[in-house]
C-alpha cells in the first residue's frame, strides 16, 4: 500500500520550487544526501520518476531539478493537498487555543534572561485570562515544529518550511575566561587561539556555532570538552580552571558568576547576532503575535 505523507507533499514542492537539491534541503532544514535519499523512497514507493536532473546552472554550478510528466502532476496535487491542511491545521490551533487559554513558550537550555520575564509580566497585564508556560528544550525550534510549544526564542534565524521569525533584539557571542587565564592578554579572540584549549559549553560542541563556522572549517580541535547546561555553572566553573566558554553577552551580563571573569570578542569585528522569536506561520491567533510584540518591547536586560 502507497502511504503518501504531509513530508512528502513538502519535500515534491519545495524541490519545484527552489530548482536544486542543496537550495531545497536548506529550506526543509535537512542534509542534502538525507533528502537525495527521501526522494528516491518515494520514487521508489510510487514507481514513477517525479524529477529529472539537468545540466549544472551557470550561475549556481548546481544540477537543477525538473518535474517529469508524473512530478507535475504529483506537485500540482501536493500543492493543493497542503494548502487544505495548512487551513486545517490553522482551524484546530485556533479552537486549541481558545479552549486551553494558553502559550507555550520554548527557550534553549542556557537562556536566562530578563526580557523574558519583562514580556510576560507585559502580556499578562494585558492578556490576563491566559496561561504562559515557559521552560527551557533540547532543541527549542523541533519543539516548535513538532507543535509541543507556540513560540521559540532562539539566536538564529534558519530557513525552515512552516516557522516564521521576528527579530526580538541584538546581541554578540563572546569569549569568557578567568582572569588569570592566558588568552586575556589578547584584545581579541581568533579561531586558532582556541586549539588546544579546554571548553565548556551547553550542547554539544558539534551543534555549536563556534564548531560549525570556526572550527570545522579550519580543522582545530579544542584541548578538551565539557558540556554544563546551566549558564551559572558554566561561569562558576570558568573561576577555578583553565576552561573557556563561548556565551551571548546578554546572558553574561545576566549572571552574578560573571562579575570575577574577562570577556573578549570572538575575531576582530565582533560576532554579533540577532534573537528571534519563532512561530508557526499557521498560528494566526492575536495573542501569538501579541506575546511576540512584548519580546520585542521589553528591551536587554538590566
């Protein structure tokens, strides 16, 4: 029996309509192989070729995708069959949400800053028959994704089907050490300066900014790694070792821990980013939006 999925109905329109694989497996969030190999699933499940791969574009030195005869007809279908469930999926969070009277809001395991806590005393003067629950997730945007939450705040912006970003603030990941620690004899801190050095971090250093943009590409590899989920005792632990951690300023100027310890800028200009707060493009309700205007409005912390 052929079980089409809403995933699959997504992966034959987005392929359409972003020409290439890599393009199409940014959008969806996904590797490029593990979509290559999705797609030859369902091929595989249906017996027909829904694309044909052309010659490399000139301009992206990429194979483009084509629809066959079969793939027009399946993306035309798809298409359609999304729209309805997008209008279904919008009724049932509507109805949800008048019935429980409440937002779910995700923050990644190291958030603990006060403009949370700013816009949610904000909402509530104004919204005060809702309940808002907010806690800290693995993975805030598979949270939201997966519907176990109504709004991400998380400090980066991906392209992902179905998520709508708003920017809540401006902030810079810095690198913090002891005082006494060697690489504060540096105004600035490069990539090669963290070799050999040990590290402390919240997730897993493969799922870190500074893995993936600074050390990857460069094959350093750090001394030695350990993971602490709690920004305090990341910091505490900062004050009687030789251990490094990467943090969003903001979250550093929140902690008391810091007040012993020396920061730095990661490369010469700064890594500045901005925080968003994310949302399921299908989620009309006003109080959504409403929750996410008092993110933007309560400012950094103090």
């Amino acid at each position: 029996m052929i079980r089409i999925e809403r995933k699959h109905l997504a992966m034959v329109t987005t392929i359409a309509q972003a020409g290439t694989m890599t393009a199409a497996a940014d959008a969806l969030a996904i590797t490029q192989p593990a979509l290559s190999k999705q797609l030859a699933q369902l091929e595989a499940m249906l017996g027909v070729k829904l694309f044909e791969r052309t010659a490399k574009s000139s301009a992206t030195a990429q194979m483009t995708m084509r629809l066959t005869r079969a793939g027009r007809r399946f993306e035309t279908r798809a298409r359609k069959l999304l729209a309805d469930l997008t209008d279904f999926d919008n009724e049932l969070a509507n109805q949800a949400g008048a019935a429980a009277g409440r937002l779910r809001i995700a923050t990644d395991v190291i958030h603990d800053d006060l403009r949370l806590a700013r816009a949610m005393r904000s909402f509530a003067a104004a919204h005060g028959n809702m309940e808002l629950d907010a806690h800290p997730v693995a993975d805030p945007l598979e949270a939201l994704a997966d519907g176990h939450v109504d709004i991400a705040v998380v400090g980066e912006a991906p392209r992902r089907a179905g998520i709508r970003f708003a920017p809540i603030g401006e902030d810079e990941l810095v690198v913090v050490m002891a005082e006494a620690h060697p690489l504060t004899a540096r105004k600035t801190i490069a990539a090669v300066d963290f070799s050999g050095q040990e590290f402390v971090y919240h997730l897993d250093l493969e799922r870190s900014i500074l893995f993936r943009r600074y050390l990857r590409p460069a094959n350093i590899r750090v001394g030695g790694f350990h993971r602490i989920e709690s920004p305090a005792a990341i910091l505490a632990s900062l004050a009687e070792s030789d251990a490094i951690t990467l943090l969003p300023r903001r979250i550093v100027d929140a902690v008391p821990q810091a007040a012993s310890l020396e920061t730095r800028p990661l490369a010469p200009d700064g890594y500045r980013f901005t925080w968003y707060a994310a949302t399921r493009s299908d989620d009309v309700r006003p109080e959504t939006q409403a929750f996410v205007a008092c993110l933007g409005e309560a400012g950094p912390a103090q």
